[in-house]
C-alpha cells in the first residue's frame, strides 16, 4: 500500500473526527470553547494529511 492512500485515509479519520466532535454540543450551553479549539485542531490536521497524501500520490 501506498504512503499516500494511508495519508489520505488518515485525514479522512481525522476529519470525521472532526466533525463528531462539532456535533457534540452541550445542551445548555451550546459548544464549549475547548471543544471548538480541539475540532479546528482536528480540522486541520486532516486537511494537511490529506493534502500530504494527494500530493504524495502525484
């Protein structure tokens, strides 16, 4: 298997990570301010794998 399929799987985990915790909200409060922080870390770091792994891939 290629590195740059495993790099774009990786950021396909890491993006529905993402989005599971953006999802998560409190029910009073709404979203907390470190889950905001975690999910935009999150966010980003599948965007530059995925990114990564197409550009491996070329």
């Amino acid at each position: 298997m290629n590195f740059g399929v495993v790099l774009v799987v990786l950021g396909g985990f890491l993006l529905g990570g993402a989005w599971s915790i953006w999802r998560a909200d409190h029910d009073t409060r709404g979203r907390t301010g470190p889950q905001v922080f975690f999910a935009l870390v999150l966010l980003v770091a599948a965007l530059l794998a995925t990114a990564s792994g197409i550009l491996r891939l070329v």
